[in-house]
C-alpha cells in the first residue's frame, strides 16, 4: 500500500515539471541552469514559474506550482512514515 503514493507522487511530480512547468520557463526565457543537475535545474524551473505567474497573474500557472510543492510534501511524509513504521516493527 504504502509503494503506491511512494512511486506515483515522484511520477506525477515529473510529469508536472517536464510538460506544463518547464516549456513555461523556456517560454519565458527563465530557469536557465547550465551545468546543473536534475533536481536544481527542477527547482530553479519550479521557482522561476512561481515568481513568474505571481508577476502576470496567471492563475494556472500558480495552481500548478502549489500542487506540485504539496505533492513534494506529500512524498517526504509517505516516506517518512514508512520508515518509522519500518522502524517500529
């Protein structure tokens, strides 16, 4: 039960990244990282499309950004909780 949420959010959350957060950064000429590896250039894309869609407003955008943070939360609970339930056994 706990493999579910464990495989699926990091799926989920890369899919986000890859189809609607990163062609908005290239989009808008923002979240260049050269030289840096996945997950910097994923968060330098991520927050770059947040302060992005503050400034014009654009709502989608915004709601993209929050799931995607939730989703990350979401992943270090799962992960987490199954390791002290590991622990506790």
């Amino acid at each position: 039960m706990m493999l579910v949420p464990l495989f699926l959010v990091p799926l989920v959350i890369t899919l986000l990244w890859l189809f609607s957060i990163r062609p908005y950064c290239i989009r808008n000429r923002k979240g260049y990282t050269p030289g840096a590896n996945l997950g910097v250039t994923f968060w330098v894309d991520w927050d770059q499309a947040r302060e992005l869609a503050k400034a014009e407003g654009n709502r989608r955008m915004l709601l993209i950004c929050r799931v995607v943070l939730w989703l990350q939360i979401l992943a270090v609970v799962v992960l987490l909780f199954g390791m002290f339930r590991l622990f506790a056994l």
